[in-house]
C-alpha cells in the first residue's frame, strides 16, 4: 500500500473540479509555448551537468564554479540539441532556476545594446553578443549611488585630442559595485559614466568598455576588478558580483552609446541633445514589465510545494469528534489557521500571472506606438510597470514566506525547496528600482493623474473630475460623481461576491488615498519629499484599484479555458479582490468607504472565497505544471511520499554533506574525542570506567 | 580627512542625549553582567579560532567542520582563562554569535535531566553532563509529529522479564528528525518515547540513551542515526541536527525519567502516575522566557548595523531646495520613506528587551511558588511566555528584515551581516511550539480568563465583569464598567503621548476581541477547532494589551537610569505604544474604539514619536554596546568608512571567496574560454581578429 500522503495527494487530486492540463495551457498562454517549455527543461533534467543535488552544500567557490560548468554545459546542450535562440533563453533564464552571471548578458548588456547603440553600433555589437563571442555586464551601481543615478561619480572626459573618451573612478565611491557577471566572467560592459566636455557636465551616459582581454581573459590595462563577496541567504551564489575601478582608461568616441545622445568631435566635442529624452525608458519598462510574470511563476513553485505538503502532513486529531468519528489526524491544509493563510497568496500568485501577461500587452501597445514617435502611452506604461514591480516582488516575497513557514519545521529543510525560491526573489525588491525609492515615482504619477483629471474638468472639484483615460487611471472616475459614504454593503453573502462591487470599493479607496495625499501638499503646505511614507500606501492603493479593474479583461482573455477553467478562475479572482480588500480594512473604515459594521460580513467573504477553493489547491497545482526536477524538493514532489523521501534523501546525501567517512572519522579524532577525554579527566575518571 | 560616512556617525553621535553607557548597564541590568559580557566577547575576539572571517564562504562540509572545531575551541578557551560555567555559557550561547550542536546539550538535554530526573538520577548524570564527559541531544520530534507530541510514535515497551524499555522505530514517520547535536556529536539523549506496560499505552515519556559508543564514537548497536542536511538560508549551518531509527534498543528501568511519572516493577510492571502532572511545564516556560530577550538582543545587531548604515548612506539632493541652500545629498535616515520603517522596530526591539527582563521576573515567581506546591501562577505564566514567545519571534525576525531591506542593495550582501542575524532567528518562530499552533493556547487561556471573569461576576454580563488579577488578564479590566465607544479622542498631540490612555486603548481592543472569539463560539456556534484564524489574532491583542500595561512597570524598573536615560526610553515605550496602535487600526476602527476621524492624529502622533527619536538613534544603537567584531559588518561599524571597508574586504577575501588565483585561472581554461571560443568560430572569425 502507498504510503499515507500519497494517498493523501491522490485523494485531492481526485476532488479537482477542472483539468489541469487544459488551465496549464491557458495559464501559459500569451507568456510561453508549453510545449518548448516542457521540452527544454527535460532536456536539463536529462543532463548530469545541471544535476541540482549538490547545489546546498557547497562553498562559495564552488557555487561560482558551478556557474561557469553550468554556462559551458548550456552551450554544449545548445549545440548538442541546435536549440535556437528562445529555447536557449527559456533554459537559461527560465528553467535552470538558478541565476548565473550570464543572464546578465542577456538581460541587461544585450538589450541595452540593442536599445542604446545608435544603428551602426547595433551593426557592430550586437552580432558578437549573439554568438556569445563577448560576454557583457551592465555597470551601473556604484559602492556610494543606486538610486540616485543623476549622482554617479565615474567620469568619462572626452579629449579632444585623441577623440576618446577617458573613463576615470576619482573616489572609493565611484567604485563600481554590484554588477552581475563582472566579477569573474564578462569580457565586456557597458559602462554608466558622466560625460565631461569641455569641463562641462552632462550627466550619466553609457559607454562600451572592453574589461578583459579575448586572449587570456587578464583585466586589460587600467582597470582593477572583483568578485563582491556573497549574498545574504546564499542567494545566487552562481552570480559572480562584481566590482571595478578605472584608471584613465582609454576607449574610442564610438563606444559612447549613441542612439539619443552623442558627442561630435568638431569645435573640441559638441554635446549632441537627445531627440526624444525619454524614448530611453522603454528599456526600463521592458524590464519591469517582465519581472511580473517571472515572479508569479517563482512563487508558484513555492505554492506548489507548500500546498502539497499541507495536504499530507496530517497533525492533530479532531479535539471535538463525535462519538464514534475515527479519530485519525488532520491534513492540516484544513486548518483555517493554514488555509487563511495560504490560500490567499495562491490567488494572489494566480492573478499576477495573468497581470504579468496584461503588463505585457500594455507594453507592446506602448512600444508600437513608440515606434512611430508617438509617446502618449509612455508616462502610464512606466508608471503601471513600476507600481505592479513594487507591488508584486514585495507580495510574491512575502507569500513565499508564507508558503514556507506555513510548512512547520520541514520548510526549515533547505531540502523542502522553498527556501532557495525566497533567497532568490529576495532582491526583487531592490534592484531595478529600489521600491522604497519607486513607490515615489507612482505616487508622484498619480498626483499628476488627479491633476490632469481636475484640470480637464477646468475646475478644482475633485467630486467632479473628468473620467480618466488610461487604464492606471481609471479608479478617479470612482469619484465622479462623488458617491455618498459609507457605501450600501451587501445583504447578503452573495452580495459580497459581486466582483464589480469589491473592484469599485479597490477604486475608492485608492481615488480618496491620491486626494488625501494631494490636500497633505496643499493645504497641510507638505513638501512631497516630506510624504515619502504616505507615498508607499498610495503605490499600493494606486496599483490593487488597477489590478482589480483588469482582472475583468484577464478573465476574458483566459484563451483556451473551458467553462470549469472559468470557474475556478473566478472564484480565485474572487478571492484576491476579497483578500485585497481584507488587508485594506484600516483605510477602508479609516476613509469611511465601509461602516464598522460591514468589516465582519467582508472577513466572513473572504473565508467563504478562501474555503470554495479547498478542494481545487492540489490541482492549481499541478496546472502550473512543474516537473519534480524542476521543483527539487523532497516535500512536494508529486506523489507524496514525504517521509520516505526525506530519510532516503538525508541518506543518499550524507558525504555531500559531511564529507567521506574517512572525513567525518577524521573530525571526530580532532574534535569530539578530546573533549570527551578533557570530560573524563576532569570528572576525575579513568576512561576504562566508562 | 576622515571619509564623509565617518564625519556623519560622529555628528550623528554627538547630537545623542543621553549616555550610551549609563544606557547600556540599564539595558543589561537584570539580565546579563556587563562586564562578564564584555570580557567573554574580547576573549573570543582575540583567539584566531573564532574568527568569522571565512563563515560566508563554507562548503556544509566546512561548516558542520567549524562548529566541531569551535566546540573544541571553546573548551580550550574555558581552560585556559579557567572560565566559570556563567561565562562559558555566555560565550557559547551569545558572545559567539553562531549556534552549535553543543548548544542543545546545555539548553535542552541538560535542563530537562535537571527538571524531570529523580534525585538519584540527576545525582548520576548532571556531573556528566557538567563536565561533558558526555554530550547530548533531546529527541522529541519526529517525521511525522513535531507539534502533536502525544501522537509521537517511537515506543518504549516496559520487558518485565528483564526490568527493561525497549525503544523501537515501528514506521519511517518514527524517525526522529531535526534533534541538533545528534547528526555529529552527541553521545547521549533524552528520548520522547511511548511507553508501553502490558500492552498499554501511557503516552509519551522520557528516556535517557546513549546513542554512541565513548570509545570510538560509533552508534551503538540497534541504532541507525545520521544528519538531516541544511537548512534555508544555510541557517545555523554548523548545527548538526540529526536523525535516529531505533531497532529494539534495550535500556534498564533506570533510565526512564521518572521525577514525576515512573514505572515500578511488581506486577510485571506497573505505571505510577505523577502527582502533579503540570509540575512538568516549568521548563519549557523557562525556555520561552529567556527567548525573549534572546530574540530582542539578536534583533538589535541588525538594529545597530542598519541604522549606523542608514546614517552613513546619502542618496538623492533635496528636490525642493530653497536657492542657495548646499545641494549635497541627504542621509536616508532622513526620509519618512525610511525612518517610519526602522524607527518603529527599533522601539520594539528594546521593549522586548524590558518584556524579557519581566518575563523572567514572571516566571522567577512563578519557579518559587512552585517550588512550595503552590501552582496558582503556572497557567497564566504559561500563556504569557506562550503569547509573547509568538509575538515576539514574529516581530523580530519581521524587523531584521525592515531592518536589512532598508539598506537597499547594500544590505543584501553577506558582508553587512543582517542577513545572517535574519536566517539564525527565523525558525524562533517553528521550534518551542509552532507559533500558529502556540497562539491557539493563548487564545484558549484568554477565553478561559473571561469566562472565569464572568463566573466571578455570578452572571453572563460581560460589561460588568469582575477585574481580573494576573497581569495577563489585566486587560479585562477596561470593560468593567463598559466604557461608551468611541471613546474620546484626544485633542492635542499631547493627549496622544499620554500612555496610560493608549494603554487603555489596547486593553479595550484586547478585551473585546476575547468577546467576539468567546460570542462566535456561544451564539455562531463554532468550534474552537474552526477559529484558529481569529486565535491568532486574539493572541496577538492579549500580547499587546498586556505588553502596554506592563510597560509602566518597565519604565519603573530602570535600574541605575539617570533622567536623560528615562526621557529616552519614554520616548520609545510612546513610539512603541502608539506603533502598535496604528498597526492595530483596522480592529480599534471596527470593534469602534476610535472613530474613524482619530485615525489620522493617530498616524500624526506616531510620525512625531519617531521623529522624536531621531537624533538619538545612534545614541541608542551605541547603548546596545557591541563591538565591531561582535557585528561582524562591512557597512555598520562604530567608525563609519562604509565604502572603504566594503571595498578592503572584497580584496581582502578574494581567495576565500573565489580560491586561489590558480584555481581561477583553472576556471577559466575549463570553461570561460572554451565558450568564447565556440563563440568566435560560430562568428565565422579567426581567433587572430579580434
Ligand atoms: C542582487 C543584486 C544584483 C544587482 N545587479 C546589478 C547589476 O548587474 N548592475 C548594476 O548596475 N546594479 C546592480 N545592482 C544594484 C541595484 O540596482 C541597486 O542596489 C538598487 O538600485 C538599489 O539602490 P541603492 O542600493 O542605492 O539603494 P539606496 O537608494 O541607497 O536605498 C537605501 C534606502 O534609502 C531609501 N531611499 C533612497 N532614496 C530615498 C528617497 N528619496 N526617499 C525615501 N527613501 C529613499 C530606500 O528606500 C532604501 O530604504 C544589483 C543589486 C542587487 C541587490
Ligand atoms: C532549526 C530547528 C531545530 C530544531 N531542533 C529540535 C531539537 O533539537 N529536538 C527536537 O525534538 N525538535 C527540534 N525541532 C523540531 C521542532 O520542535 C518542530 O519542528 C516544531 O515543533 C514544529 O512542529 P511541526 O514541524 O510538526 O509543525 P506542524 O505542526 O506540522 O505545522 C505545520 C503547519 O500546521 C499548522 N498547524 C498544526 N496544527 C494545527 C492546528 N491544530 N490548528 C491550526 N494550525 C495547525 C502549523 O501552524 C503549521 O503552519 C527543531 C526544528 C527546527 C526548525
């Protein structure tokens, strides 16, 4: 007989009310071909090169080394397999789960190239970076400046008389810092540095530097470089972090990118002004807008083994049987103090999936309209992708730490898996925008939307602001006309299910924040940089209002579902606008949206919603579709067995984790045996006593 | 000229307004000897095999390595300064700063022989155990069970014919799992086992085993034991937390813990049933007693690392400038964005510490009633170290993360230390009951508080209700007489300082949710089993009602504080109260405590709370009296140099961090130079080109 939480799972899974397989292709769809996902990440699973069982036992070298075996073994397999191009990146970026300095190559080098380089620059380059005959770094950050970009301290002079530029670090904190794949790998950069002509300054611009020879891969004259050290948490410890230092190091006027801004040589170097200054940011926002779904599908992982195990860890029989109920423990994914938990951040993960797929669609239509120089789409599409960034690497971090922790003392396991999800997101938060620092670009956007609309209206009466027109704006119409508050709460239970209900209360709430923010500037005299902390309230009250608006057209658009898909896509949105609107109690009551009374009806909703979606977890789950390799867990692997996998597993990994027997007979002689020894003596015994 | 980051902790310093080292006895008083603290950690400092410079970099081999080597370490350092057991106990479980296997044999296998042993048993072990002759382990939890210990598996079956136990593994669930100290070092444990007489089951005892062999370290025979592997984060990595099967192991009667329950042989065996059964708490409330200020002290290395950084760090010029004023970048301590977030924890973190100094004046009390038969006190001491054991684990390991999240990019690196504090404390909140499972025995205590509050009244009416007397259940006093809600706000920012009515205000929040949770059951008519949800909450509200009221005592306590030190920790027992308000605003709104128009002079009082903090931030981190090497930091030490320590260490720890320059240069061959080679040929280009 299989042991219990096989049986366990297999009994959930029978409950499930859709068909995974189909939700799977309907969850992918518009992000990535199933299909050459599948295939590729068996292709990995197949090869011993990026066998994962090693990976949480090694040191720091040997993570580092395990980023360079794994980048050579990738193109091995590229060659062995003649994967093109996009499967080559779903393995790299996508299936190998574990970041290594080349992803920076094509996440960041590559794609600056390609948007940064003027044509000429994109003829030369980009040719060298798609054969990978360089491998590039971004540098930007630097030890004294992240956010503050404007302050960067390297120089780049240009002189005249050479017609080059002279890259210079004039203090330790000019000191690059940070940058992924410098450390160890890069041949190349493309370096961050403010230009200097004629004395005068013209603020950062980007340069392409060769950092290492293509003969022996020694730094080349003038630079000084290095690895920075270790993550927290061992978090991608393939990454080989960089730092560097320029001693007037000499580069070629054209090496300075120069799509938008350029240097001409004539009268000693004339500053070229940028046509369009902000038709850069699309780069941005590309970014951005990829981060979403990138971090939906981590926290998936994370869900899918922390829901499976909650199924088969059973702990505690009912206090309160019934004569005669049998008195067998619980799973304790029936535990409202477990589900209320997890359940909720698996709706959330669900519906950033598919906001990662809108955010996507709002960026094509951006980036086709910025093609034909029309930039009207422009401010929205950076605002919207920079409150969803914020927004969801904070949320998708949490929830997958709710996911672990939700575990008991197996997620502690470095070998339940969900650990290495959270290292790895965990700076999701940081970079591409630090979003303590981007919660005040969103604020700021939303000001300006509550400007414009009263502005239209020609008028100062918020109550009467025109309709706004993008889709990140839409919640201000909430306000027009001005509805009377505390609104009518539903009756009854179903009333509370009402998505275009729970999505207006999202949009009042957030159209009051920016108001309320406003009237801070204007008649308590604030500075806005005195409302930093109010700021982050309003980039998240700004981005859920847009969220739980789109969530109508995201249900739409669910290609491929059939009606039972449909349904239990539903009741997940439900379930995140109630969830949304939970957390939201205090500025609810607060901004009087909702009277006292209607808070215990909205938690009782929330519960219902989070209930209606037990018997379904196990197969959304499995709709997300990832294979045990790809999981690496021994907790939630697909057919249960968690106990015996775990022993089996401690078992089979003992001299990875110890070292040999030779080893471990090796520690005792040196360190347990003369303790025992300085016991004995101490206790004033001959050892023969004992 | 010292670097800008050194001139700003100087001037930071020089604003405090107290004396960090009249604060600093202050602090300690009552917990520790400063002086013992002080000498213990230089003592470690200044012996090379302490050092924690290649900590970050270690395979699990290597770590596992240096927490037997440290084990050794240690006991030559005792030796050598002939150290008392008060010291060496400072050095191993704080000055050192990173858990070992030998840890749980002085907090676990040790107390629990003192606290369940018979005299003769303790008579036989405790001098083992005291001059480590022996080493050992407490295996409680299992595979299958960690929570539910009544349900553990592994069984000691009383043989009459030979007056022994024999302790056997009847499933792979059995296993014993996650016991620290017995994957690599132990020799003995005390053994969680179910006893059996004649085919009954008594339940869970305590049986004491040796697990190996004192000659040659073996396991002995019938035994099968191993390590579990790492944990996340490579949290507390050079713990060996280990499992253990056992077939049929043989052990005389005398090993059965029998302080309390026994077994006496006549009759083939006969249970005798302990006279007091709750005598057997008293350790695990010592345990979660001393957790408190534990966790507060290691909350407050993250504490003195971030806010030393963030006052170091400067980003971004002020936008709004006035004409002429510098336009030097502004230290983001200085923004809202910031402060508001850090300002808060730090406040928490030093009311933990006085929460912990009385906690162990709670449970001292408690000890000598006992001591005289008189168990009045063990249930409500029990709910309280329960209910801040939860609170308190949660807080902190969510406040090193405020703390290293505030640091930006720079705080995701191992080398600023936060990280390690995090992943070191996080699972406080899985081991010593789980804290979603803990919170669910306050709650039941809260429910029991009021009903016996009701008796007491001789009627069901709750608003009448007669005081309470433990300090726990104080809270119920606000209801009595029932006050009119809302209450009145006050009108002036000074109202919201006076703690007493803030108190006040977490009182009625508590008692009322104890209400709701005790009406749900009474007219909803759910089960207790159904509310886990609310009980976290209700727990929560009890903490924190009791926490507030406690702090008038706290304050009271300051031993040796002159009037500067008092100023200063009123200021942050009114952050913390009113920190704990505004998180607490969407229950205080519902349950309508405040109306919704106080909720914003709530949030003012509370921005002003913080600021009040600001110019002694430093101060206070100063107060917390670590030493550099006790940080372990590139980027929070007393002396500022931020960048250039970050910088040194880099280059300093090359080898560590990527080995030797050959081994590098290994990698390079093996390969980065097969790749741009495969890269070149794929361009069509000779080697010789480029
Ligand atoms: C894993 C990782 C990989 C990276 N890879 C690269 C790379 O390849 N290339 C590269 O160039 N860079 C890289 N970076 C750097 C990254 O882009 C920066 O760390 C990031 O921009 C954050 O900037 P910072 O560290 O300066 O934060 P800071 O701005 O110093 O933030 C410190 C604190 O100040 C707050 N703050 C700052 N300004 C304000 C304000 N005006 N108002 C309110 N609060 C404020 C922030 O919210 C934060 O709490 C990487 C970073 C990490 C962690
Ligand atoms: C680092 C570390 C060191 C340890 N060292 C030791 C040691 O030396 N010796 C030893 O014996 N043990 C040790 N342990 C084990 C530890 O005591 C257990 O892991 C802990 O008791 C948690 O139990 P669990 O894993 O069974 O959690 P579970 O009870 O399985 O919890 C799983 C989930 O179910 C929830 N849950 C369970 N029951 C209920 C309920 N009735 N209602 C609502 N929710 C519920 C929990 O909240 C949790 O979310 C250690 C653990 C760790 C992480």
């Amino acid at each position: 007989m299989p042991p219990q939480s096989t049986l366990d799972i297999q009994a959930a899974r029978a409950r499930t009310s859709f068909d995974p397989q189909v939700l799977h292709r309907v969850l992918l769809s518009g992000h990535k071909d199933p299909d050459v996902r599948k295939r590729v990440a068996q292709l990995l699973a197949d090869d011993p090169a990026f066998d994962k069982r090693s990976r949480p036992y090694l040191s720091r070298a040997q993570q580092i080394e395990r980023g360079l075996s794994t980048t050579k073994a990738l193109f091995d397999l590229v060659d062995r397999h003649d994967l093109d191009h996009g499967e080559y990146l779903e393995a790299l970026v996508s299936a190998m789960d574990e970041p290594i300095g080349l992803n920076l190559h094509e996440i960041a080098f590559a794609p600056v190239l390609a948007s940064q380089g003027s044509d000429e620059q994109q003829a030369e380059w980009l040719p060298k970076c798609y054969h990978h005959e360089i491998l590039g770094a971004y540098l930007q950050t630097e030890l004294g400046h992240g956010s503050n970009v404007q302050q960067l301290e390297t120089t780049a002079t240009y002189d005249s008389k050479t017609d080059e530029f002279v890259l210079h670090s004039p203090t330790i904190s000019a000191t690059k810092w940070w940058i992924g794949a410098l450390g160890v790998l890069a041949t190349h950069g493309v370096v961050q540095a403010r230009l200097f002509i004629k004395g005068k300054d013209h603020g950062p611009h980007l340069f392409i530097l060769q950092l290492r020879s293509l003969e022996d891969h020694s730094l080349m004259p003038g630079i000084e470089a290095g690895e920075i050290g270790p993550k927290v948490h061992s978090a991608m410890g393939s990454v080989d972090n960089g730092w560097a230092r320029f001693n007037s190091v000499r580069i070629p006027r054209s090496q300075m990118l120069s799509r938008f801004a350029s240097v001409d040589p004539k009268d000693g170097g004339t500053y070229i002004t940028p046509p369009h200054s902000k038709l850069s940011y699309g780069g941005m926002i590309f970014i951005r807008a990829q981060m979403i779904s990138n971090l939906s599908w981590r926290e998936a992982k994370a869900a899918t083994i922390s829901l499976r195990y909650l199924h088969m860890r059973r702990q505690f029989a009912d206090p309160e049987l019934n004569p005669g109920e049998e008195r067998v423990e619980k799973q304790v994914i029936s535990y409202p103090g477990v589900y209320m938990r997890v359940v909720p951040e698996l709706a959330n993960c669900i519906v950033f999936m598919l906001a990662g797929k809108d955010m996507a669609n709002l960026y094509h239509s951006m980036a086709s309209r910025l093609s034909t120089g029309d930039t009207s789409l422009l401010a929205s599409t950076h605002a919207v992708s920079s409150g969803l960034k914020v927004y969801v690497s904070t949320r998708v971090v949490a929830g997958i730490e709710v996911f672990r922790r939700s575990m008991g003392g197996h997620g502690m396991l470095a070998s339940s898996g969900v650990g290495r999800v959270f290292a790895t997101e965990l700076p999701a938060q940081t970079y591409e925008g630090e979003n303590g620092v981007l919660s005040l670009q969103v604020a700021r956007a939303a000001l300006k939307s509550l400007a414009a609309a009263v502005a239209a209206k020609g008028g100062s009466n918020h109550s009467k602001a025109k309709l706004a027109t993008s889709p990140f704006d839409a919640y201000l119409s909430a306000l027009d006309p001005r509805p009377a508050l505390p609104v009518q709460a539903p009756s009854t239970p179903e009333g509370w299910t009402d998505r275009a209900f729970l999505t207006r209360l999202l949009a009042l709430r957030a159209a009051l924040s920016v108001v309320r923010l406003a009237d801070q500037m204007r008649s308590a005299g604030k500075k806005f940089g005195d409302l930093s902390w109010e700021c982050a309230d309003v980039s998240d009250a700004v981005v859920e209002a847009f969220l739980a608006k789109r969530t109508g057209e995201m249900l739409d658009a669910l290609e491929g579902a059939g009606d039972k898909e449909r349904d239990v896509m539903q009741r997940v949105v439900t379930l995140f606008l109630l969830s949304t609107l939970t957390n939201a109690l205090a500025p609810l009551l607060e901004l009087s949206i909702l009277a006292p009374s209607a808070a215990a009806d909205l938690r009782a909703a929330q519960a219902a919603a989070a209930r209606a979606l037990l018997p379904d977890l196990v197969g959304l789950t499995d709709s997300f579709g990832f294979s045990d390799w790809e999981l690496d867990t021994a907790v939630g692997n697909a057919d249960g067995a968690v106990y015996e996998r775990m022993l089996e597993k401690a078992k089979a990994d003992e001299e990875l984790n110890l070292g040999s027997k030779q080893e471990q007979e090796r520690l005792y002689r040196t360190y347990i045996r003369p303790v025992l020894e300085r016991g004995r003596k101490r206790a004033g015994r001959t050892g023969a006593k004992l």
